[in-house]
C-alpha cells in the first residue's frame, strides 16, 4: 500500500464535519421529532407544494431554454464589452435577492415602465405579484447561470470539430444535429437540475412576489407557520416535506453532469465560420441585447431610484446596515474556517467533503426551524438572531467554498506535496508557508462570496429577528411592506453597494500578490 | 552506505524488488524503459512509499517507516522542486530552517550557496523570473546548505535542452563532490550517464540489477539495455 505522510492534524476537520452534519441532518432530526402527523396539513398546504415544484419545473425550464440562444450568442460573437457581460452573469448569484426584487418592482411593477408602456399601447400591464412574479424572479436570477453552464459546453467544444463542419460544409441544421445538441444533450439536465434545486429553495422570492392560496412555497408556508400561528409542530412537519423535495431533485442533478462555473473557456469566444449570415447575426444580436437588458434594467432602475433616497435613510436602516456587515464578516470568517478545515482533512477522508456539500440540499429555512426548536428549549432564540444567521450562511456557502478551495489545496499537495514532506514542511509551518500562499486567491474569492451571501440573506434572519434588530435586508422588506418605496429603493442601493464592496475588497485582496 | 534489502513493493500487478548495495560517495545513474520502476525506487528511498517488504538501510541504520524529513536526503524532483511564490532565497534557506526563521549566519549561508551556483544578486527573484537552468541553479543551491549525505535527482533537468542540461550535470556532480555525498540520478540519457556515473543500476520490468560499474555495462550491456538504446 501506498504509504503518506499526513503533514497536518485531522481534527479540526472532524470537527467542523460534525459541525456542519449537526446543522444539515441534526436540525433535520429535531424537526422529524417535532413534526405533526400528516392528517393535519391542510388543502392550502398540499396547494403549497405543489406550487413549490410547479413554479420550480416552469422556472427552470425557461430558465434552460432562454440560456441556449444567448449561450450560442455569446458563444460565437465577439464584441465589445462581451467579457463584461459574461462577468455580469455571475453577478445574480451575489445580488441580494431583495435588490433584485425591488429592481424588477420598479421594472415591471404597477409603476414600472413596462406596465406604463403596456398600457400606453392599450394592453393589460403583468403583475409582478403572485405566479408570475415569482417565476420573472426565477428567471432573473437563473437565466445568467444557465447561460454560463451552457457557455462553458460551448467552450468545452474542441475547436477542430468548427474547422471540420466548416470543410464539410455544414448547415446550421447539421450543425446542430451533429455538434451542438449533443453537447446541450449533455448539459442541460444538469444545469437544469440545479436550477430547480434553487428554485425550491428561494425563500425571500417567495416571501415578497408570492404569498396567498395560489402562490405559497412551502417554506413561506414554513414561516408563515412559525410566524402567524406560531405552530412549531407544523412548521416542522412542512419542513420535512421541504426536506423531500431538496432531497429528490437533489438526488436527479447527482444523476447528471453539473459543469462547474468556473472561468476557465469563458473568455474567448469560439472561432467559428459559419457565422457571417445576416440572419445569424439579427438573432445573436436580439439575443444578447434583450438578456442585456432585462439583466441591467432592473439594476440600473435601484440605482436612479436609489441614488434619490440613499441621503433620505431613517437611522434604522443604517443600524440595519452595521447588523448586516457584522453578521456577513462573521458569516465569512466561520465559512474560511470550516471549509479550510474540511478540505485539509478531506485530503485524507474523502467523505469529508461530501458531509460538507450535503448543504446544498439542505433549506436554510427547515436549519432555521430545528435550530429555533433547539434554541426555544433553553433561551430566547431572538438573541441569537445574527449568530445563527452568521452560522447558516456559511453553512449554505460551504458547497460553492468546497469546490474553491479543495481542488485548489488538492493541487497544491499534489504539485508541493512531496517537496514540502522532503523539506520537513509540517503542520502550522506547512500552512504558513505552503498552503496559505497558494490559496489566497480562492480564499479571498470564497470569504468575499460567504461575506457578499450572508450581507443579502433573507430567510433565516426572518424567524429569528425582532422588530428592533433587522438586517438590512429584512430592514428593506419591512419597508416595502409599508409602501415606503424610495427608503426602500434607497437602501437596497446601500446594501447592494455593501455587497458588491464586500465581495470585491476580498476578492481584491487574494489576488494581491503576497 | 546505502543498502536495499529484499526490498519489494507491489502496486497492482507492478512489483519492484531490490536487493544490493550502494557504496557511500558513488555517483548512481538509474537508468531503464518508462514503467520500469525507476521514480518508484527513488519515491521509497525517500519514504513517499513504504515497501511490503524488505527495508532499506542506510549506514546499517533501517529507514523503516521514518517519515521523508527524517531522512538524510536531499530531493531534486522533476517538475516543482522550487516553490512558485517564494524568491530563489526562501527556496534555498527552506534547507536550513523550514520555518524561514533564519540566523544572520544562516542567511549568509543562503547568499554563499547562491552565489557558488552562479546566481549572486538574484536572491529575491522567483522562479517565475528565472530561466530553466536558473531554477535548476536554486535548487541545487538548496541542496548544498542542506549538506545531505544522499542526493535524490528524478530526471531533474530533463526540461532543459542537451547544452544546459550537461552544464547543470556537471553542476550536480561538483556539488556531490563538495558534500561528499551519495548520488542517484534517475535519467534518460545515455549520454548523462556518460557524463557523471561511476555506477548503473538497471532497471526493467521492477527488477532493479545490483550496481555495475558504468564501463563494463557498455561493454557487455544486458539485452534490455540495447533494446533500450536502439542499436
């Protein structure tokens, strides 16, 4: 047998393991040990889940779908401010979803200018409450990341395969037939899986565009259980189904090949030589245009909106604010810790690994239920709102840190491994000297991730919080809810600048050469 | 001196046994077709493997399941043998002190190793900065402050071409003789062997062969080494 030296202690790793085991499956046991017995849930509650797959299967298939003519778009056109856009596609998966609530509000709200334009050529505006608000959100946030799921297939396409079809004289129908679908064949159950996991799981999109019979996910359910009735044992019960739901769809994406995001084949566009047609052009060019817009549009109207009220802000919202940073610091710090931890022992017990990806099934909902239950037996959980905020976030973060920062460290062992055992680099000195260094930029990316996640949250804050300790983003609803729309436009604008600096401070700061 | 003793290892159905002596001081080439086990003897030498068998002996001392550090050896690998994001100083004084906490004689020893491979004032660059047979310089600097009894090179220059590469063999050679130490040098290259071997070891199908005398193996070369060679 191969013999290795273990030039780190494993404990820290074992620890965090059973950290992040009891959040994801302990707070599973208490809620199963809470719960009521099926016979109590209520026709509204059947409606909830079936909402809940519903509304997730209608997102992210549009989702999906809309991402293959943008993907092909951005696949075979290079132009001017193609890498910006590309960078902008990942932006969505830091937005606080409440900005992005708020921007599409004033996009395609009652007042938005779409309705006045609707109405002005004599149509019915959309509502952005209810069904349709929830799946617009949807597609928001996901149609960017199914964009750049595919995009990578696209890159993924070994070049000779263009310069063959382009000597064999290809149509765009053989094209496609022979090369492109294929490949989306490949990619698209997984990026769609994926998309559908989150889409069960987006608790604030739920809370703010949905709400009544018709259009209740089970985790607004979950909280309206806890918050109006105050029913644990319902709550509890809703969860577990929430439970199965993650469960099964996360069960289906292991089943298929999920690319990982990353920025390797983003940046060059495929060289192509069937692309000078005119009518090839005109389609790309709608394509990108209209993902453009409906991507910036909502953005660009918190920041006009915003720019009017950010001076304007009660004193609340700034207290909110500092809540906030605090709890996204700690948030990052804890989620640094454990990941490093997990992945410096996963180098010895794979496993590890998975027990800190189980996250990405979990609900930060049903983890926020257990630990309430947990908490409720032995103090007031409202004052440990921001801690356990703090906790869940990096807990929810780990799947994404994992797969920054492990394969990096399995490279730096395997490219320095053995020099460092030969040298005599062990333990602190090893991570001091080794791994620290080669690590930086992946770990100033995942704490600028964990940090900028945590600053936007609104699920577990929403059970725990009193009135007078929000966050900002709970701070933002609240003021919705009172129709005090430029305060709230106003802060959003503040919280996105605060997630975005977060997020690039950190980044900004790996990158830096030591 | 360095003793294999009914050293064996397998790894699927790849065996390697070993079993002979080396004479302290001697400058070893290992030579042998790919997949022969050639970095595998080496990767046991330096305790990156423990055989299913056997130990090897070091002045009469067995190894055992000693861990790499604890070994009187100094590596030169092949590919990352300098670490990317210290300067050619950090990599050399890393030999002394793997803290980096380092003397003001012992940062003086790094400048003197440095500037006996012929890289005086280029302390603070990193390997990024430096040429191939540069980097090669580093590496052996570090080698000479580690003051080793037994030097490890698996194919360490086999990125350099065939001018650099004999200069940075004769390089290794000097520095062997200034220590006094063991050699073993894993390489390709008949005309390396040439250039610095007292000793074979040959290596085919796991078996590694007892050292011969680099001359009489020319002269009566086993079948696998004119398959090898190709004449």
């Amino acid at each position: 047998m191969a013999h290795r030296v273990f030039a780190i202690r494993l404990w820290p790793g074992l620890i965090a393991a059973a950290l992040v085991a009891a959040l994801s499956l302990g707070t599973l046991g208490v809620v199963a040990l809470r719960a009521e017995s099926f016979s109590t849930l209520s026709k509204f509650d059947w409606m909830a889940v079936r909402f809940t797959v519903v509304q997730a299967l209608i997102s992210a298939g549009l989702s999906v779908i809309l991402a293959v003519p943008v993907a092909r778009g951005l696949a075979r056109r290079d132009f001017y401010g193609r890498r910006l856009l590309i960078t902008l596609l990942g932006a969505p998966f830091i937005l606080p979803t409440i900005v992005a609530i708020l921007g599409l509000t004033a996009v395609f709200g009652k007042t938005g200018f779409v309705s006045i334009a609707l109405n002005w050529a004599g149509l019915e505006p959309i509502s952005i409450y209810g069904f349709h608000g929830v799946i617009l959100a949807h597609v928001f946030f996901n149609l960017p990341l199914a964009t750049r799921l595919l995009l990578q297939g696209w890159g993924a396409i070994p070049s000779e395969r263009f310069r063959l079809a382009a000597s064999l004289n290809f149509s765009p129908r053989d094209m496609f037939r022979h090369i492109e679908g294929p490949m989306l064949k490949e990619i698209m159950p997984g990026a769609f899986a994926v998309i559908f996991l989150i889409c069960t799981t987006s608790f604030a999109v739920a809370l703010t565009f949905g709400g009544g019979p018709k259009a209740t996910t089970v985790e607004l359910a979950i909280y309206e259980a806890f918050r109006y009735d105050f029913n644990l044992g319902k709550a509890s019960l809703l969860a577990l189904i929430q439970v199965v739901i993650c469960a099964v769809a996360a069960f289906v994406s292991l089943k298929f090949r999920v690319p990982q995001v990353g920025g390797a084949g983003l940046d060059r566009p495929v060289q192509r030589f069937d692309v000078h047609k005119l009518s090839a052009r005109g389609v790309d060019l709608f394509w990108i245009m209209m993902v453009s817009l409906f991507l910036l549009l909502p953005l660009l109207a918190i920041v006009l909106r915003g720019a009017y009220g950010v001076f304007d802000l009660p004193i609340s919202v700034w207290s909110a604010a500092l809540r906030s940073l605090v709890t996204a610091l700690g948030s990052a710090a804890l989620a640094i810790i454990l990941s490093l931890s997990l992945s410096l022992s996963a180098l010895r017990w794979r496993w590890l690994e998975g027990i800190g990806m189980t996250a990405i099934a979990a609900s930060p909902l049903v983890m926020g239920t257990g630990l309430y239950i947990v908490l409720f037996a032995v103090a007031d959980p409202a004052d440990w709102a921001l801690f356990i905020t703090a906790l869940v976030n990096a807990v929810m973060s780990l799947p994404f840190i994992l797969r920054a920062i492990g394969p990096a460290l399995a490279t730096t062992e395997r490219t320095y491994g053995r020099l460092s055992d030969s040298l005599g680099l062990m333990g602190w000195t090893r991570v001091r000297l080794v791994l620290w260094p080669r690590l930086r930029g992946p770990v100033g990316f995942s704490a600028g991730l964990a940090a900028a996640l945590s600053m936007g949250d609104l699920g577990v804050i929403a059970l725990f919080a009193r009135p007078d300790s929000a966050t900002l983003p709970l701070q933002i609803y609240r003021l919705m809810g009172s129709y005090r729309m430029d305060q709230a436009m106003g802060a959003s604008l503040l919280l996105l600048g605060l997630s975005l600096a977060l997020f690039y401070i950190f980044d900004l700061w790996g990158r830096r050469r030591a | 001196m360095l003793e294999f003793r009914n050293l064996r290892l397998t790894q699927g159905d790849f065996t390697l046994t070993a079993d002979f002596q080396v004479p302290k001081g001697a400058r070893v080439a290992v030579i042998g077709p790919s997949g022969a086990g050639k970095s595998t003897l080496l990767s046991l030498i330096g305790g990156f493997e423990a055989p299913d068998d056997g130990d090897i002996l070091w002045r009469g001392k067995p190894f055992g399941l000693s861990a790499p550090f604890e070994r009187p050896i100094s590596h030169l690998f092949q590919d990352n043998t300098l670490f990317a994001h210290m300067t050619a100083a950090q990599n050399v004084g890393l030999g002394l002190r793997p803290s980096l906490r380092l003397s003001k004689s012992e940062q003086s020893a790094v400048s003197e190793a440095l500037r006996a491979v012929g890289l005086e004032g280029l302390e603070t660059r990193r390997p990024g900065a430096l040429s191939g047979g540069q980097q090669s310089r580093v590496a052996l600097a570090r080698v000479l402050v580690q003051q080793k009894p037994l030097i490890l090179l698996d194919e360490p220059f086999s990125a350099l071409g065939p001018a650099m590469r004999h200069e940075m063999i004769d390089l290794a050679k000097e520095v062997s003789e200034r220590l006094g130490a063991t050699m073993l040098m894993v390489t390709h290259d008949v005309s390396d062997v040439d250039r610095f071997a007292d000793l074979v070891i040959w290596v085919e199908g796991g078996t590694c062969q007892p050292p011969r005398p680099w001359a009489e193996m020319k002269a009566d070369p086993p079948q696998g080494l004119l398959d090898y060679i190709g004449t």
